[in-house]
C-alpha cells in the first residue's frame, strides 16, 4: 500500500476510525467497517476503497482532495464515489471538478449530492445517516450515523412465537424501528478567539475523543 498521507488508526467498540486533523492543514477519517468516510482534507492511498464520504464544509482542508479522490478512483477503474457535501456548495464544487476535468483531461465522475440540516441518507438496511447544522464562518453540516433494528412493538412482548408469528402472516406490523446513534461528526465547532475550530469524530455511547490525534481544524 502507497503510504502517501499519515493516517492515525484507534478501535472502539467495534469500530476502527482512522485518519488525520491538522489544524488548517488537512482532515480526512474513514472508518472501514461502515464503509463511509469524513472529508476530504487529503486522500490518503487506502482510503481510495471507501465510496461513500461526508464532507463537513468547504474550506481547503476539509474538501481539497475531492478531485484527487474522483481521479484516483476512476483511474484504478473503481464505481464513481458518492460524495455528500454541504448543499450551499455544490455547485462551486460541480465547477471545481469541471475546471479540473479540463486540466487534467480526465473526466470527473462522482455523484455529488448536496445535504442540509435534517437530511437523512440511507446507506444500507441497518445504518442511516443524518446530517445536522453545524456553526462554522462557511455553510457547514455535522453527520450522525446510526444503526437501526426491528424491534417487537411493546405490547407484543411476552406473546407466544407462534401468535406473533400469525399476527406477522395476517400482515399487522409486529415491530418497531429502533435506532441507535453510533457514530457523531461534528467536522468543525464554532470559532473560539484565535483556535478557529475543531474537529471530532466521537463513538456515541460512552466515550468521546477528538480524533486519536487530539488535533486541530479550520
Ligand atoms: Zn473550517
């Protein structure tokens, strides 16, 4: 594997967040067992896998490698990838890739989708996302990842399989979805005197961190 950007890794409860946040540098974190990743600061070699990626807001560090990421991806003959972006900034965004297609001579295929507070986005039958506002000097959206689950409603509990097994035949809804949050990016908080912003990735539930690295984001 081409080690071209540092990568950081830290497991917790099942799962592996990796990446890296530098202040005004560059963010970028995946986390592999979702198949989905946080920004675009840079595009690390072994995040060229990952298709899905949430990007917080539009500043240099969070977003710069998008064309890098959609080149790569197409070179290596990979699925175009579906990048979520903050809908304030798609269109500079489409204009960036268009600009660089014509640099480099390579077409940019990717779809590029736009979210706002309240947006949800399916990613498979037992993990949605949601994207909710965040404070930043640009349009800027947090992402929560949650895991949903069919549970047996309430007043079902306690039934005899069977019955609730022909109640399911006559076709009356048995269960309820339940959902967990699992995994909150925030990409960036309100500006505090000169520390413009931060960056966290936190497993929600019992612990949080501000990525393994502790580091800073503009
Ligand atoms: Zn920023």
């Amino acid at each position: 594997m081409i080690k071209n950007l540092p990568v950081r890794s830290l497991v917790h409860k099942g799962l592996t967040i990796e990446g890296y946040s530098r202040a005004a540098v560059q963010s970028y974190w995946r986390i592999p067992e979702l198949k989905l990743a946080f920004d675009l600061g840079g595009s690390p070699w072994s995040f060229m896998g990952t298709q899905t990626v949430f990007v917080s807001h539009g500043h240099l560090d969070h977003m710069a490698a998008i064309p890098v990421f959609v080149a790569r991806r197409r070179m290596m003959k990979m699925e175009p990838p579906t990048i979520y972006v903050p809908a304030e900034v798609v269109e500079n965004v489409q204009r960036v890739l268009h600009a660089w297609q014509r640099l480099d001579r390579g077409r940019m295929v990717c779809n590029l989708i736009g979210v706002k507070h309240g947006d949800e986005v399916e990613l498979s039958r037992e993990n949605v996302v949601t994207a909710f506002a965040t404070k930043h000097t640009v349009p800027s959206v947090g992402y929560v990842v949650w895991d949903r689950r069919r549970k047996l409603k309430p007043e079902l509990q306690g039934l005899p399989g069977d019955q609730i097994r022909d109640r399911r035949l006559a076709g009356e809804e048995v269960t309820d979805e339940v959902r967990v949050p699992i995994v909150c990016y925030v990409g960036t908080v309100p500006s505090t005197g000169k520390r413009r912003s931060t960056s966290s990735v936190t497993r929600t539930s019992t612990t949080s961190w501000s990525g393994p690295t502790s580091s800073r984001t503009s």
